[in-house]
C-alpha cells in the first residue's frame, strides 16, 4: 500500500503540472492582452513597456511558466517585480491579481471557507438522502415508493439548479420570511452563531443537493438491485443469516463501491467552487471568485484557482482508490 501511494502521489504531481502548463499557455492564446487590461483606459506605449517589465510580460512564455511554477515549489517562494520594485513573494505564490494587487492565495484563503462548508453541508445531505431512497426503492422494486423515489429522481435531475435555487429564495427569504437575507459578510463563520450560520446555508445545500441526490438514488437503486441477485447474496440467505445482515453487510457494502468513486469526485470538484449556487445566494467563495477572474482575464487568480481544484480532486481520486481496500475485500487480494 505504501508503494502504491507513492506511484499514485507522483503520478498525482505530473497531472498538477501537465495542468498548470494548460491553464497557462491558452491563456496567453487568447487575443487580450494583460498589459492593456492592467494600465486601464490611459495607456500609452511607455505605460504598456512599464507594465511588461513590472510584470514578466517581455520575457519568454517558457520563461515566465518556470518563474511562476517556481514560486508554488520553493519555500521561499519567488521574487516579482521590476528592477528596483522587487519584492518577495511568499509560498505558495500564485502571483498577485492584475486587478487590485492582492497576492492571489490570500484571496483563495478567504474564499475557501465558505465554498468549504457549502460543499461538506451538500455532500451530507445528498449523501445520507440518495443512498437511502435508492436502498428503500431497490428493496421495495416496483412498489409505490419505488416508483416514487424514481420519479422523485428525474425530477431532481431535469430540474435546473438555477431555477430551483431562485424559488427557494423567493419562496423561503422574499415571500414566506421564514429565513432572513444572507449576511454574506460572515457568512463562513460559524462565530455568528449555529442558528444564524444554518439559516445562511441550509437553502444552498438543498439546492446544491437536488441533482446530486437524484443522482446517487438511481445508482444506489440499479446497484442494490444488481448486488441482491447475486449468488452469495443468495447463500447468506441459505445460511439463515439475518435480512439485516444480508442486505447492510453484504449487500449495501458492495453496492457502495461506485457511490465512493463519484461522492470523491464530486466533493473534490465542489471544493473548487459551486458557480451556480454561490451566485444566486451571493456566496462570496471560490465559484464567485473564478467567474470574477476569468470575466477579468485575471491570468494569476484563474490559475491559482484551477490548481487549488485540481489539487482537491487529484487528492479525492487517491482517497477513493484506497477506500476502495476497505469497502471491497475483492481490491485487497486484487
């Protein structure tokens, strides 16, 4: 297992850079150019070549692409600047934003709680509603609450979040006021007290949980079907152990296996941002963050953030594969 998690952490490095040397050539592909986007509407040629010089614009694209891979592996991160306007830039350094001058990972640091309890309050609450109703609708198939709970499902999955989203709020904030307008503020505090910080999140979790839930219903379903037909299933029974036994240990435990492989990579992916959802209840997390950096062709704010994702997915995939040994017995002696 050790070997294993060092093949797949250095395997996990090559996919980082592969993704970051992506990232930053299309960027410098596209026809806007930095410099102008920086100095603003009084550009002149001598502003442009200050600009180009302040900011590494100048050098080779090569060049610029290790200078900035530099400050995310040495500790002492990089130095950025012109000559006689340097300054040290601190690990991990993904640059400061063209924008306002913020070094970008301060402004990760600040987005990240907010995203971070959006996508954990979600994933708990799609998790435990989606494998339950696929369980119940697998165990009672072709029965009212089967045919319920699949229904229930296509419904979640052909509903658009935008539009659930804006009903809530209407519905709950606007009409009922049942649940008091967003302090977005301090929205990723849990100082500004339990009932205040649940009222803040509860409307995006469920409608950030609509799709996913539905989602995992029908996999959880298909797969408890699957797994309840099989011969050892059948033995277990003939050895009169328990229905409970049978359907938790046996049956549940192996079903799981693919519900493993999508909740990493679907929480791997939500730790990047959920766009949508942060956007209709002005969430100010990384989703926000992104769609303000690529709006901006904010070069260093959109890679720190693809590679601040990218790190949390490449991550989720090791963790799924080694919980994979834990719920299967099969990939141990595999």
């Amino acid at each position: 297992m050790g070997r294993y998690l060092i093949r797949r952490l250095i395997q996990a490095v090559f996919v980082l850079l592969v993704i970051s040397a992506i990232t930053f050539f299309l960027f410098w592909a596209t026809p806007a150019n930095p410099a102008l986007l920086i100095c603003g509407r009084n550009c002149n040629a001598e502003t442009v070549a200050q600009v180009n010089a302040t900011y590494g614009f100048d050098k080779p694209l090569v060049v610029q692409y290790g200078q900035y891979m530099q400050g995310l592996v040495s500790p002492g991160g990089r130095t950025i600047g012109s000559e006689g306007n340097e300054r040290n830039c601190a690990w991990p350094c993904f640059g400061e934003s063209y924008q306002n001058g913020i070094p970008v990972w301060n402004s990760i640091k600040d987005a990240f709680p907010a995203t971070l309890w959006l996508a954990l309050g979600a994933a708990v609450l799609w998790l435990l509603s989606g494998v339950m109703l696929g369980l119940i609708a697998a165990l009672r198939k072709g029965k009212f609450i089967d045919k319920f709970s699949v229904g229930l499902a296509l419904f979640g999955v052909s509903f658009p979040t935008i539009v659930f989203g804006y009903l809530l709020l209407f519905l709950f904030i606007v009409k009922l006021k049942w649940i008091p307008f967003p302090d977005t503020a301090n929205a990723a505090l849990f100082t500004v007290g339990p009932v205040k910080w649940l009222q803040f999140y509860i409307l995006p979790w469920i409608t950030l949980a609509l799709v996913f839930a539905a989602l995992y219903t029908r996999i959880t379903r298909a797969n408890m079907i699957d797994t309840m037909n099989e011969d050892y299933i059948r033995t277990a029974r003939a050895k009169g152990l328990g229905e409970r036994t049978v359907v938790f240990k046996h049956g549940l435990r192996s079903a799981l296996t693919p519900i493993v492989t999508i909740f990493g990579l679907d929480v791997g992916g939500l730790l990047g941002g959920a766009v949508i959802t942060e956007q209709i209840f002005s969430i100010t997390g990384l989703g926000k963050f992104s769609i303000d950096s690529v709006l901006s062709n904010d070069l260093p704010a959109i890679m720190g953030v693809v590679l601040f994702a990218a790190i949390f997915v490449v991550l989720a995939n090791i963790v799924v594969d080694v919980l994979y040994a834990v719920i299967d017995p099969r990939v141990r002696l595999s």
